[in-house]
C-alpha cells in the first residue's frame, strides 16, 4: 500500500497562510494591550488629577510613617511621589530645566503634596526634590517627588 508523500507535508502556501494568521492574531492582541494601557493610564491621570480628600492630620500620619521608615532603614530621604508628566501643564519641561516657578505647572495630587510641604513639611526643615524620573525613548516621563531631611 503506497502513501502519497505529498500529503504528510502541507503546502507551502497553506504554511505561509497559516504564518499571516498567527501574525494577525499577535498583532491584534498587541493593540489591544496598548488600547487597554492607553485606557488605565486615561483613568489613572483622570483619578489624579481630582482632590485626594485627606486632610492635613491624614497626609501627616502617611508622611511620619514614610520617614520612620526610611530613617530606621539609614535613608536621608524617601521617594514620596511618582506621576506621569501629563499632571503637569507644560508635560514636566520646567520641572526638567528647573525653571523658577515649576510648581505652577503642578496639578491635582501633586499640587497638593508640594502644598502640604510647603505649609506643614518646610517649617520643619524638609526638603522637597522634583524632578524628571523617568526619560522613556529619550523624553521625559514620571516625575518623582523625593523628601529629604539630610
């Protein structure tokens, strides 16, 4: 009983046919991701750019126990803050060439974090840094807001 040889081995247009669908198919899972990335980031920046609620007694309870921590550990200062550049008017470009007046460009959470510091943290010899964080494909991105002591 002869088998026909060609028959064990799909053509090699139906291979190719069977490539562009698995391509397809990764690309459509791709945009996707990036659509439902593109979302959380849109509700991310959209949740801060709203009042955060917490009074002063609050945030200063949160601030004491980052710094505790951060000094049991031997730390001068600790990271407090990271958002992305889109909470700034001008995308973080002052914050970045440290222009004088940065803080105006500053929305939602992180407005009120550098007013709180301003009007409870500074009094008491904080030090507040902000700066660009993250430089994603050579622009900057994430801005860090860092309390020091030291």
């Amino acid at each position: 009983m002869a088998t026909d040889l060609s028959k064990l081995v799909p053509s090699a247009k139906s291979v190719m046919e069977k490539i562009a669908l698995v391509e397809s198919q990764k690309a459509a899972e791709a945009m996707k991701q990036q659509t439902q990335a593109e979302a959380e980031k849109k509700a991310l920046i959209e949740r801060l750019t709203q009042p955060s609620g917490l009074s002063d007694e609050e945030v200063m309870k949160k601030a004491a126990a980052l710094i505790q921590r951060a000094a049991s550990n031997g730390r001068m200062e600790v990271q407090v803050y990271r958002f992305p550049n889109a909470l700034c008017t001008d995308r973080g470009r002052a914050i970045n060439q440290q222009e004088a007046g940065w803080e105006q460009t500053l929305t939602g959470i992180p407005k009120e974090i550098y007013e709180f510091w301003a009007r409870c943290l500074r009094p008491l010899g904080y030090k507040l840094r902000v700066e660009i964080v993250d430089f994603s494909g050579g622009i900057p991105g994430d801005v860090g807001m860092t309390l020091k002591w030291g």
